[in-house]
C-alpha cells in the first residue's frame, strides 16, 4: 500500500509536479524517452477500445472522453480525437496542456476543456463522459486518492460508459520511485482499489510487444 511508501503527502504530490516542470512537452518527453512504442501503445489501445465501441445493445457511446494525465495530447491526438466527436483533457503541467494547442492541430478544435489539474483535486462532470481514459498517471496518487478519483470517475460517466486505466504494473507489493515521485503497483493492489471504488471489471489485458527492460503494462476497462 503506498501509506507504506509514502512518507511525506504533501512533499510526493509537490516533487512529482516538479518534476514535470522539467520535462519536455514532446512524445518522447511524455513516455520517458520511449516515444518509439507510442505507435504500438496507441494501436493496442485501439484495438482494446473498439470491442466497447462496437455495435450492439451496451455500446459505449462516442460523444464525449476525458485524458486524464493528458499531457500535450498524445493519447487525445491519436486515440480518441478519431474515435469520439469531443474530448476534456487534465494535466497538472500547464506547459504541457499550451503545447497540446499546437500539437494536436485542426482536429484539436474539438477539444472543449483544458484542465490544469492534479488528479486529486480534480471531478469529471457528472454523467458527461462515454470514455474516461487513465494513462501511465495513477502511480502519481496515494491508494486513497485513486479509490476517491476513480469514485468520481464512476459518476462522471454517461449510461454505458467506461474507465480505462493502462499503466506498469509490479511484480510484487507497491515501489516507490523517487525520481519522478511516483509508485509502481502490483495486479492485485491495483485490483483491490478498482473494487473499493465501487467499478466492477469488465477487461484486463497485458500489453504485448513492449521493451523487456520496462514493467509490464496493463490495460482495465470498468464502470
């Protein structure tokens, strides 16, 4: 549990956002110098969207979809800007979100919300969101945070909507990582606060193709 980890509240949230500062608003900036896997990330995400999207009488609606821990737009750009007529983007970095003006071009005409937020502080509108998209940001919030977030997560969508969390995953217990101020959760830890939010899984799927170097990555659909 990241009470175990975390020994200071308030120095992990402010080092994180400090880190951030410091980062370049570009892809490989985004995913830590590995902006080559972006294409395979976005296509697998694709693919593991697109089995809610489809027709038939639970279908997740495409009008509306939130990223959360957007950045400049990477995931908005490339995964649900084709997929959903609009979409919110929150990130505690402000750079990264005035980047994402220009980055995402034209298209980025249909996102409506901009917000500088962290994760914590932050509420998707009430009963506004067919998609709600987590990515590679939950280890940046204490267990409690998570489980209140994705609670709000779940008032936050639109009757058939879901969230999908995608992130490392541990091999065992929870890691802390003192350079960006983050923890690193094993499947069962992640699993017990999706319960304890209340969302019941609907998907889990293991991310193929990565670099061995790096956590495994898994991808959650619930409501």
């Amino acid at each position: 549990m990241t009470s175990e980890v975390v020994e200071n509240e308030f120095e992990f949230y402010s080092k994180a956002e400090k880190y951030w500062k410091d980062v370049p608003a570009t892809v490989d900036g985004m995913l830590g110098g590995y902006g080559h896997i972006s294409s395979i990330d976005i296509n697998s995400s694709r693919k593991f969207l697109q089995r809610f999207l489809r027709d038939g009488p639970n279908r997740t609606g495409t009008t509306r979809a939130l990223d959360c821990g957007a950045g400049i737009g990477r995931i908005t750009k490339r995964l649900l800007l084709p997929l959903f007529k609009t979409v919110d983007m929150v990130d505690v970095t402000e750079d990264f979100l005035t980047k994402a003006k220009s980055y995402l071009g034209e298209e980025g005409r249909r996102v409506r919300n901009y917000f500088c937020c962290g994760l914590q502080d932050f509420s998707p509108e009430p009963n506004s969101y067919d998609v709600i998209w987590i990515q590679w940001v939950i280890g940046h919030l204490t267990d409690n945070h998570l489980s209140d977030f994705l609670r709000r997560c779940r008032a936050g969508l639109r009757p058939n909507g879901i969230v999908v969390i995608k992130d490392n995953m541990a091999q065992e217990g929870v890691i802390m990582d003192d350079v960006d101020s983050s923890v690193c959760r094993d499947l069962d830890v992640v699993r017990k606060i999706i319960r304890r939010a209340g969302l019941h899984l609907l998907a889990e799927e293991r991310q193929e193709n990565f670099p061995d170097e790096i956590y495994h990555v898994y991808t959650f659909a619930m409501r």
